[in-house]
C-alpha cells in the first residue's frame, strides 16, 4: 500500500537546504522526516564497506539485496545504521558523497529503496511524514497531496555547501557540487517541476522565510482539500 496521503513530499537538488529545511517543517507540524538520500549513501558506505566499487552495477544490486538499513522518521534523531554500525558521520564522507551516484543510476535500486519509503512512511505512527530527496514527487509519492519542488541558483546552492563543510575551499564544492547534479539529474529530473509541483525558489530567502514558504504551501494543499467539490 502507497499510503500516499501520509507524504509531504519535498524534492530538490543539493544545497537547496532541502534537508534542514524539511527537518524544521516536520519539527513545527510534529511530523516524521525522512532523508531518502541518507538511505542512497548507506547504500554507497555498505557497497564500499564489501570492498566492491559503486560503478559496478553488479555489486551494487548483490549489496542493495541484503541491505539491513535501520532510519528513524523522528527530525530530532538523524541516526542512520546498517546491519547495527552507526553510519551516520561517515555517509557524509566526500568518498561517500562521490560514490553515491553510481548507487542511485542503477534502476532495480531505486525500485527496492522506494519500497522500503512507501513502508516505512506507511507503516510509521506518524499522521504524515516530510520526505525529501530527488524523486519523491514524481516516482515515490506522486500523489501526494502536497509534492513541492525546493530550489535555488546553482551559485547560491555551492556556497550554502561551501558554509557546511569547515575549511573546505569553495571552488572545489562548487565542481563537485555541479558533477554530481549533472550525474544524479541525468537518472531523475529534480531541476525542474513535474505538473502539479509547486516550486519554491529558496534563492533570496533566509532560512526561516523559507520554512514559512514551505508551511503556506503545505496550509494551501490541505485548505484546498477541505474546500467542498462543486459539480
Ligand atoms: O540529498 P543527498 O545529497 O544526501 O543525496 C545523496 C544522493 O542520492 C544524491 O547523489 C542523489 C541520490 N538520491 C536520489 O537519487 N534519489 C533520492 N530520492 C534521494 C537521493
């Protein structure tokens, strides 16, 4: 069961503050998150773990088939384990962050990780759960009953990424940050709007103007719900 009505679906490509920003929307409904690509790179951390490369399409599947993924909905516990090892630094390794393309362009993987959403969501105590991650409005959850599309320009996404990682050198995140956009955008498109996807450009927004552009959409999806249907 797609239990579609439980998502709150939020796709976007990196840097455009999807994940702290989804994270603070479900904090302030008292919603689940989940971070799907948080389950994309444990997929990357376990097949480089088996000593296997992620541009082997092979090994990817034979480890995506015993992938013992565990990851909490709760925004306040960002843990994420596989098979009992606390994996939630190391997925945001550059090694990780590099490989981690070569786990999301194989087809057969996302058909699987996309289960385990649709169950996870489903089965969760949650009345609803923001999910973010590249294709959750147009392949998990495309019914939803809100499915926003979070962007911003390419200069302003680098140098939020830049501001993450300390001492990092921006020039070097930016061609990174733009490899794996063209990598990633060439599996799913998350540059643009699928019919019925509200955009939100987070582009001259500060955080918190941000988070209040996300809640009114969310408010305006279920005001709209409750509207009686004429005709
Ligand atoms: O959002 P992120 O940078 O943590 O995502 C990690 C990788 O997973 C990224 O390369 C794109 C991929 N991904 C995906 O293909 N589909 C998703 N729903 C989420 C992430």
């Amino acid at each position: 069961m797609t239990d579609a009505h439980k998502f709150i679906a939020i796709d976007g490509p990196a840097g455009s503050g999807k994940s702290s920003v989804s994270k603070a929307v479900a904090r302030r409904l008292d919603y689940g998150y989940l971070d799907t690509g948080a389950a994309y790179r444990a997929l990357a951390w376990h097949v480089l773990e088996g000593g296997a490369d992620t541009a082997d399409a092979e090994a990817v599947r034979s480890a995506a088939s015993d992938f013992p993924l565990s990851q909490q909905l709760d925004p306040d516990d960002r843990r994420v384990l596989v098979g009992g090892v606390d994996v939630t630094d190391a997925i945001r390794d550059p090694r990780v962050s590099a490989a981690v393309s070569g786990v999301a362009r194989v087809p057969e993987v996302r058909v699987q990780v996309n289960e385990i959403f649709r169950r996870m969501v489903a089965e969760s105590a949650y009345p609803a759960v923001v999910v973010e991650g590249r294709d959750i409005t147009t392949v998990v959850a495309p019914d939803a009953p809100v499915r926003i599309l979070l962007t911003a320009a390419p200069e302003v996404r680098a140098a939020r990424r830049a501001g993450e990682l300390e001492g990092s050198n921006a020039a070097a995140v930016a061609e990174a940050l733009h490899k794996r956009d063209a990598s990633d955008s060439s599996v799913v498109d998350f540059l643009n709007a699928a019919p019925g996807v509200t955009v939100v450009d987070s582009t001259h927004l500060d955080f918190t103007q941000t988070i209040d552009a996300v809640l009114a959409v969310i408010e305006r999806a279920f005001d709209a719900e409750k509207e009686p249907h004429h005709g």
